[in-house]
C-alpha cells in the first residue's frame, strides 16, 4: 500500500512510519518541523519506499499520487510543545485534519486520527473508556491540546457519516521510548535526563497521581492494527499497568542509578490525577495488549538516551 503520514518527523510518527516500511508499504511522510526532527528521518535516506514532504497540513497541498491510507499524526504532543504554540495545536486539529480528511476522501483512502487520553481531562471515571465523555476545562491551559483533539474528533465521525469514509481514531495514552526529546516535557524524558545529569528528580503535588506508560513499539502495533480494520468510533491504546508518578521517580533513580534526590513542586493547573485506559475493546477488537515490561522499555529508552549524549 501507499501510506500518506503526516508528524512523520515525530517521535511516534517516525516509529509508524518504520512499522509500515517494515512491512513492505510505500510512506510518504509529511512534517513541518514546528516540533518534529530531521534526525528522526535520518535513517530512511537513500530508502527507495520513503519519500518526504515538507508541508505544513494547515494549509491545502496535493501530494502526487494515490494513498491508502492517510495516517494523522501532526500535532504538538507534549505540554510544553503545545504551550509554546498554542495557536498552532488548535489549527493542526482543525483546518489540518479537515484537510487530510479531504485528501482520504479524494483518495477514497482510509483515514486515522491520532487522538488523546486528554480528551479526557482529569478524568472522574477510572480507568477510562472509550464511553466516558471526560472531564475537560475549555479554557484552561491544557485546553488547546485537549480541545483540538476532541474537535479533530467530532470532525473524523462527521466526514464518516457523511460520507460513509473509513476513518478510525486512536486514544493514545503516555507513550515513551526512542526518540522523544529530552526537553519536552513529558515526565518520562525528563526525569531521565535529570537523573542521567545528577539534577533532582521534580515530582509535582505529593506525587500521588498516576499515569499509565506504554513503549513506542506496543503503541505502532496497536495503530498498525487500527488501521486496518472497520471500527470508527475511538478506541483507547495505551498500557493498563497503573503506576504513582513518585513510585515512577524512585524506578528512574534505580535503573540510572542516580544519587540525584526527589524534589516535590506545586501541581500544575489542570494536571490529570489519576490516567489509566481500559483496553477490553482493543483487546477484542484488535487482538491487542502491549507486550514490553516498563522495566525493559525504560532500559531502552534510558540507553538510548546515553548513546545521544
């Protein structure tokens, strides 16, 4: 198949667009760089099967060829990537997924959407389905991220009933592994990179608060699966093993084997306390559930953290 990817340049995108190349599909990856890397590209140079666009999804293009598939993964992911360009995550859910959704329609080509677990919020409901409606402060914050997805949603089931497209959507939940950047600011690479550089581990509010972490190869299975069927309604994909961010932090230290203490800081605004997916309808529909221990993923994430310097 020919596979459009849009954020192929990102963390998770770049691993998809791995997972499909692998699997012998044509990628035409698309990315702006407003937070993906070319470094993560880097490695498909010279790969007949690989071919790269920079273009802003924002803005209408036509691509030469027919797809398959229309993958939508752009979007600043992290909370300081969205906070930093705050604008720019609403109009890649919007305006950018209205267009990719126009380019699967023209291409009569399945479509899926990468959305979120924020689309939950500060869930009251734990651990979430797919039926739970969240918990989401419009105005907060937060609200760019959480509210550009859950539009990017209603958007996908409205040009599937109307137009009768294949669309799918993905809830992903905390996602680590290769190639996320250090500064992001997301909890997994950022206590790596304070335990890896002997700074105190920050731990916000008492530490209480859970999250749910999934390696990068579990999710790709999980999205490739996706892709593939006829399912349009959300379907959660993240790793149900629920841990405390503080028991999270004292795993760090003894897997880097950092000296480096814990240092408790006030809890951001609108920060989620409790985010835990339940899977029972990826499991049934999919045949999926992660695979990769968060002690072994955290190993190779850690490493390949030391082999970037």
């Amino acid at each position: 198949m020919r596979i459009l990817v849009s954020g192929c340049a990102g963390f998770v995108g770049s691993h998809l667009a791995d997972r499909l190349i692998e699997e012998g599909h044509a990628v035409v990856g698309v990315d702006n760089f407003l937070t993906g890397r070319r470094s993560n590209l880097d490695h498909f140079d010279g790969l007949p099967r690989f071919q790269f666009l920079e273009q802003d999804v924002t803005e209408k293009f036509s691509p030469d060829g027919r797809f398959d598939h229309v993958l939508h993964l752009a979007s600043p992911a992290s909370p300081l990537d969205y906070l930093n360009y705050p604008i720019e995550s609403l109009e890649v859910g919007s305006s950018g997924t209205k267009n990719l959704l126009d380019l699967a329609l023209a291409h009569g080509a399945g479509f899926l959407l990468a959305s979120t677990s924020e689309c939950y919020g500060d869930p009251l409901e734990h651990p979430q389905k797919e039926t739970y409606w969240g918990h989401v402060n419009p105005v907060g914050a937060r609200s760019v991220c959480d509210e550009a997805k859950r539009f990017a949603e209603a958007l996908t089931m409205a040009y599937h009933r109307r137009h009768g497209l294949n669309t799918h959507i993905a809830r992903i939940f905390n996602t680590y592994g290769p190639r996320m950047k250090l500064n992001d600011g997301r909890v997994v690479p950022t206590f790596i990179d304070q335990a890896l550089h002997g700074r105190p581990l920050t731990v916000y509010g008492d530490g209480s608060q859970t999250r749910s972490f999934c390696y990068v190869s579990d999710l790709v299975e999980g999205l490739y699966r996706l892709m593939q069927c006829r399912e349009a309604l959300p379907v959660n994909l993240g790793n149900p093993a629920e841990i405390t961010i503080l028991e999270f932090a004292r795993q760090i230290q003894r897997l880097t084997g950092t000296s480096a203490p814990i240092e408790f800081r006030p809890l951001p605004e609108d920060d989620p306390k409790q985010r835990q997916p339940d899977i029972s309808k990826a499991k049934c529909l999919l045949g999926w559930e992660p695979t990769v221990q968060l002690e072994e993923g955290l190993r190779r994430t850690i490493e390949y953290f030391q082999r970037a310097g």
